[in-house]
C-alpha cells in the first residue's frame, strides 16, 4: 500500500476520532460545575482534547515512514 494511502486512512481515522471526541454524549459527561486549575472542566476537556488532535495529526503527516 502507498505511503500516501496510508497517511491518508490514518487522517480520516482522527478526523472520526475527533468527531467522538466532540459529540453530545461524551462533552456532556464533562459538563459538570467544577474546575481543572481554575477553568471550567468542560473547557479543560475541550482544550486538551483538540491539542491532543492537534499533535497527532503532526505526528502522522511528519512521518518519514
């Protein structure tokens, strides 16, 4: 399989992930009245959930293999 494919089905399995991630069921588990380091949970998870996206998807379009 190419190179390109590959990094290609990887790209659309984040994109899959991250349609998850943001979804009603899951951001409504952290829709609670609470703080994470002074931020309200839900704004913690949704930073935290985009940069992780946000660094995988580096990972997968900088791969050399």
């Amino acid at each position: 399989m190419q190179q390109s494919a590959v990094k290609g089905q990887r790209l659309i399995a984040l994109f899959v992930l991250g349609c998850l991630l943001f979804n009603y069921p899951v951001l409504s588990l952290f829709n609670v009245p609470a703080v994470a380091f002074g931020v309200p949970v839900l704004y913690a998870y949704i930073f935290v959930a985009w940069a992780l996206l946000v660094g995988l998807m580096a990972l997968v379009v900088e791969a050399r293999r």
